[in-house]
C-alpha cells in the first residue's frame, strides 16, 4: 500500500492502472478510466478552490450512487478539504443540523434537493452544474494533505437522539481499508458495486476507500432495490450487504426450488454438510457424493444465477443474521460471513477470514484491531481505524475514548477460546424483564424474521415486562404471494418460539399495516430500528398486548 493518504493513494492507483475502468454504470453509459477519473477530479478541484475550499473546510454532498460522486468527494479530498455525505432520506431539519454542524459553505446536491440546501450554504451546485465549474489543466497540491486531516465525517443514524459527527483522518481510513485487504486478499481486476448510502461508512469503506486504494472497478447502482439485478451483471469480486438483503435472496432462490425434490435433497445435503463442518467432523462419504453431484447439478448454477459464483467471500453486518440463511449460502457455496464494524472504526474491527469461518460469530480481530471485554461484557477496541472524535461534542468523545485508548462500543459481546467475537446487543437496548432475565432484541427479532420472508420488520417489546411481544411489518413483496396473512405469520412466530428460549418467546404480537422504510419514523436510513420512536409511536398498540 505504502501511500499514508487517500490522496496520495488516489494519485499512485492512477499512476498503476491508468487505463483501467475506474467507475461505470451498468450499460457503461459512464466507463471512466483511472486516468479519466483524475482529468475530472483535478478539473473540479479547480472550480471547489475558485469558491474558496481550501484545506480544512467541509463540503456537503447529497450525491446518489452515481460517477459524479467520486468526482465530487475526490476533488475535495484533494484540496485537503473534507467531503460528508447527507442522507438522501433525510428530513429538512435534518439536513439542516449536519450541515451546521460540520460548518459547510459548499454543498453538491441532486437537483431535487437544491432548494432545500441553498438556504444553508454559500455555494450549491447541482450534479447537472458541476461540468461548469471544472478548470481544465488545474493542478490541486494533494501532497500537503496531512494523515491526520479529517478525511470524512460520518453522521450516524441518531437512533437515541441527534446524530454524532464522527470525525475520520486519512490515517484511519487507511489502516481500515489495510485490515480489511489482509483479511479478504482482493484479486487483481476486483469490481464491487457502489449501492449502500455514501453516508453510511460502510459504503465509504467497502466501495469507494477500498477501490481507490487498490484500484478495483466500481459499477454504481442508483437503486438499492435494483440490487438483485446488478449481482449477475457485474458478478462483483467482494460484497457486502445487510442482512434483509441476504434473507430476501435466499428466500427468492427457495421459491423457484419449490416443488423440485431432487433440488431440495441436494439442498438439504449441503446444509448437513455445512453443520458437519461447522462441528468439525468429517463428511461420509455419501454426503461427499451428494456435494459434488449438488456443484454440478445445483449449487454452480445457482450462485451464476444471482452473480457470486466469483465472489471470493461476501460478508454480512450491521444487524444479527438468522443462522439459517447462512447456512444457506454456504450449502450452496457462497461463503457469507458475519462481520462487526462501527463508524466508529471505519466499519473495520472483527471478520471472519475466509479459510475458517465459524457461523454465527462475526470472527476474529481484524489485522491491526485489539479487542477486549469490559467486566459488564462491553466490547471494546483499540486501533488506528478508531476515530479521533466526535465533532464538537468533546463530552461524549471522552465517554466513548478512555485515556488508553479503548474504545467503548456500546455492543456487549463473548469472546470464545479461539478469539471469534459474538455480538450479544446494543448495551442499551437488552431486555430485562420483570424476572430478572436478560435477553437481546435483536436476536429474537432475527429469529422472527428469519422465519419467514413474509415478516419484514419486527420490534421486540419486554423490558420490564412479564413476558416478550412484538410488532410485526409484512415484507410487501412476499405479502403479495400469500392469502392469509395472520395464519403465515402465526405459524411464523410459533417456529420462531421453537428456537428460542422460554423467557425469550413471543406471547403477544401485532401485525402493522404500513411498511416500514429506511430514514423514515420508524428505521433509520441504514435500516437500524428506532426503538424509542417506535415506542412512543405504537404505544396503544403496545399496552394492548400487555392487557
């Protein structure tokens, strides 16, 4: 790697893959070049600098995955200067804090959203205006880019209040995205497909730092519900996804396998195959038969089909993943694993390395992460990928950052005796009930989902209480292929309760009639559940459950 800046990474991938496709869209309607890419982002960094950006500012963008992206965030960073993103979802009011908050003058924006950025800016220019600002020949002075200069700052999602600017220096993005080389290994000619929210730092991270560094080719995905599409297109190298969207694949391969026996008994072999691994004991030789028949027949031909038959490993995170879906896709041969990252730490911090992945953990440190356990259990970190600090809140980057250096996360986990981390919840948001027990959340609201593809969303009600419920959202696109929607889902929770323990069951339940979107009341925009909003939103509902 050797470049200690993103900048610099940037000048040196260009200087060794000029002629490379550096970003393009699916029809190549756009299919820039690395050195395509840097005439453009020079050009543009001219036009920031006659605004007056000058190293040290911010600038805002409201930019959707598209190449114009790249050439907006890139001419920033090369002025020194540092680019955030918005939330394309996002409400006014909170359009309006971010952008006080980091200190913007400048913002580029979809034309939509100009009107309600101009008010607070000095400078907005549309996607459609940036061509006119370019400055043909400029040369930007990239190598007084400093590694500790604020590289990006990531608002996260505000779950319990407003959101917090996390501040990230080139030099912790570049130990990030070295932690996650050493642990992936990206081949020569990697691609990945940009379609997460560019404020997310998973996007960031996975499909803009990464491909810089190391120049992969991106292909950009306008619409993250196209993303099904865009798989066999690109047949991506490396890809990461929540776990909704892994739920949603498997449960879309299932529906075309109905029906077909020898499919599913080549299906229920590989899953077998799978636990037997898993365990650490060896296949029989009939079920090493029924493997290499199911490649043939079944399990090559599917990965094509939704486009990881080259992936060297996908990854899953931000949320628990039902153990059934990963054991899916390893039956099949996609070797999905979980991993555990925070804005906080570039999205970097434990993965499971491709060679042993161990189901249901989220791995092993990532190279250059220490991990360890407070007395509570809390999960704490310590790396050059943890951020310097939250911007103008020194209180609360005090509390989060301890005088060694530890990071205090917030998740509460298990480290077993191999060093594989199990992210057990949020701190906050375990379940006490009224007996004492403590229980997670999210785990049960996995455990829901993972059920059946029907249930979309669920919300899991019992701290202090007798017993557990939940709020439960259909999946509008599977809602559409069932009758009897109440008896689906009732048969849903009961096989949900066979899985988990009593105190952790489902008594109740209510089946809501609106879907739940991301950036709306009830996720955030990555999908995170708004858990006191929920309660205050749906509180009837709740109490009647309780009656």
């Amino acid at each position: 790697m050797g470049a200690p800046t993103i900048a610099e990474a940037f000048r040196l991938t260009v200087e060794d893959n000029a002629d490379r496709i550096a970003v393009r869209t699916k029809d190549d309607e756009i299919a820039w070049t690395w050195a395509e890419l840097q005439d453009r982002v020079d050009a543009f960094a001219g036009g920031l600098q006659a605004l007056g950006v000058t190293r040290g500012d911010t600038v805002a963008l409201m930019v959707s995955n598209r190449p114009e992206f790249m050439v907006a965030d890139l001419a920033t960073t090369m002025l020194g200067a540092t680019p955030f993103s918005i939330y394309l979802t996002s409400a006014p009011d909170q359009i309006a804090y971010v952008i006080k908050d980091a200190g913007a003058r400048v913002a580029i924006v979809e034309a939509p959203f100009k009107a309600a950025v101009a008010p607070l800016v000095e400078y907005v220019i549309t996607v459609e205006e940036m061509a006119g600002h370019a400055v043909p020949g400029f040369q930007p002075d990239w190598r007084a880019v400093r590694p500790d200069d604020i590289l990006t700052i990531i608002y996260t999602s505000g779950t319990t209040g407003p959101p917090k600017g996390v501040q990230l220096t080139h030099a912790n993005e570049m130990a990030a995205v070295d932690a996650v080389e050493k642990r992936v290994g990206f081949p020569d000619g990697s691609r990945v497909i940009s379609w997460l929210p560019s404020a997310h730092v998973a996007e960031r991270t996975a499909h803009h730092y990464l491909p810089i560094v190391y120049g992969m080719t991106i292909t950009t995905c306008p619409d993250p519900r196209r993303i099904g599409e865009f798989l066999p297109a690109v047949k991506p190298t490396w890809f990461f996804a929540v776990p909704r969207v892994w739920e949603k694949l498997k449960a879309g391969v299932e529906a075309k396998l109905a029906g077909n026996e020898d499919a599913q008994k080549l299906l229920a072999a590989g899953k077998q195959a799978v636990e037997l691994q898993q365990a650490g004991q060896p296949l029989p030789e009939a079920l090493q038969g029924a493997m290499a028949v199911g490649e043939q027949k079944l399990f090559g031909p599917l990965r094509a089909a939704i486009g990881l038959d080259e992936a060297k490993l996908v990854n899953v995170g931000a949320a628990p993943t039902p153990r059934e879906v990963l054991v899916f896709f390893h039956a099949i041969g996609v070797p999905l694993a979980e991993i555990w990252g925070m804005s906080e730490t570039c999205g970097a911090g434990a993965s499971n390395p491709e060679e042993r992945i161990k189901i249901g953990t989220v791995g092993l440190p990532s190279p250059g992460v220490e991990l360890k356990l407070a007395e509570d259990g809390e999960l704490l970190a310590r790396s050059k990928v943890v951020m310097v600090g939250y911007r103008n809140l020194p209180d609360q980057t005090a509390e989060a950052l301890d005088d060694e250096g530890w990071l205090h996360t917030g998740d509460v986990a298990t480290i077993d005796e191999d060093g594989y981390v199990t992210i057990i919840d949020r701190k906050k948001e375990l379940i006490i009930n009224a007996a004492g027990k403590n229980m997670s959340p999210a785990n049960i609201e996995a455990a829901l989902k993972g059920s059946s593809p029907l249930i979309g969303q669920a919300c899991v009600v019992g701290d202090g209480r007798p017993y557990n419920v939940a709020l439960l959202v259909l999946d509008p696109d599977f809602a559409q292929t069932v009758d009897d929607h109440e008896g689906a889902v009732a048969a849903a929770v009961e096989a949900a309760n066979s899985t988990l323990s009593r105190p952790e069951q489902i008594k109740r339940w209510t089946l809501l009639s609106d879907d739940w979107l991301p950036g709306g009341d009830e996720l955030t925009p990555t999908m995170k559940l708004k858990r006191r909003p929920i309660m205050e939103k749906f509180a009837s509902d709740i109490e009647a459950m309780f009656r």
